[in-house]
C-alpha cells in the first residue's frame, strides 16, 4: 500500500439505526456510506490546507486540483486487492474523522487516518491506534503504515507509540508496530490463567 497516512491526527459491533457502530472512548465508529462522500471530500481538503495554500493558487485552482487528488485516492481504494474497512468515526453522532485499515493473514495496515481541525490534539486518533494494537496482540499480527518523510510531527508521533521504521519508498517511510516479546510473555501468561489476552478500551452499547 503506497498511500500515506493524512497528516493531521490528533470494538464491538453493535447496531444503531442499522448501521454496525463501533464505541471507542469518546466516538463511535461506523461503516463509511456512498453518502458521505461530501463529508469525505472536506475531511481530505482540511488535511491539505496548509501544503495547498503555500502554492499561492486561487479558489478555482485549489478546488480542481483537490477534486483530482481526491478521486484517485478513492479510487485506489475501490481497486485495491485486500478488503478495505472504511469507517467513519463520529462524536455526539457527527461526523468528525475517517480511519482505513486493510487486513491481510500477514499484518493490519493502517492505510489512513484523518480528523476535523477542531478534533485534532485530542488524543482520539491515539486511541484508535491503540485499538489496532489490541487486535494485533490477538491476533500476532503486526500493524503497518506509510507516512511522508517530510511530515516530521507524524513519524514523531508514531515512534512514540512503538512504531519503528522498516523501510522507504520515494517520498515515504514504511513503518511497523511488533508486539514485544515480553508482551507475547504476558499474553500468553494471562491466556494460561484463563485471561482475556490484553486489556480493551471497547465498550458495548446496549
């Protein structure tokens, strides 16, 4: 997977106008619809603000090439090989971000998450991260992403979360998160006395 991780960051199933939802924390987590593709489309132009607006384009400009960007990314997605999880993760049941995983037998991708500027620095997309690291514990599996080598505040932030760098590609830095071994210990400690493996932060609704 090429695609890097948005730049801006900060499970259970259940059922909710018959949409699975997900709570983690403070948002839920929910399924992403055809419909939400203006919602989508704004989430990406807020994540490239910054980088746009030093080109010094007009409004026009700005939009056409946006519209560009945006539909080859969602269409990387459509034709990809592997299962895309697309969900939309909402506080007070507004949208306020996205997060793409992509599972394989062999590791859990990270393709990308993104968050509202207001939602930004709150420890949400922390939170979520750390939800894949409990389903990675489970399962052995390690968890992927790419980011953009000259977006310094991110890989920062994944080093300080465990990911290590594995790799680069072009613009990009492969990275990867391994359950340690003396996690591995622990599990299988817990597992052996009847443990449920790891510590969730996912609560049920209902």
């Amino acid at each position: 997977m090429s695609e890097s991780l948005s730049s801006e960051l900060d499970m259970a199933p259940e059922t909710l106008a018959g949409q699975a939802r997900q709570q983690v924390g403070p948002v839920t987590l929910r399924p992403a619809l055809p419909g939400d593709e203006p919602f989508l489309y704004e989430l990406y132009c807020s994540t490239r603000a910054d980088e746009i607006a030093a080109f010094g384009w007009d409004k026009a400009q700005q939009d056409a090439f946006l519209q560009l960007q945006f539909r080859a990314r969602q269409r990387n997605y459509q034709v990809q090989q592997l299962e895309v999880d697309s969900k939309i993760i909402l506080k007070a049941e507004l949208p306020i971000g996205q997060i793409i995983v992509m599972r394989s037998e062999r590791e859990i991708c990270l393709a990308d998450i993104a968050l509202l500027a207001e939602y930004r620095g709150a420890g949400i997309g922390t939170a979520l991260i750390e939800e894949l690291f409990e389903e990675a514990r489970g399962s052995g599996r390690p968890v992927t992403l790419h980011v953009e080598k000259s977006n310094l505040a991110a890989a920062r932030l994944y080093e300080r979360l465990g990911f290590v760098r594995t790799g680069e590609s072009g613009f990009h830095y492969k990275m990867r998160w391994n359950v340690s071994t003396l996690e591995r210990w622990k599990i299988g400690i817990e597992r052996g006395l009847g443990g449920s493996g790891g510590f969730s932060r996912i609560r049920r609704k209902g």
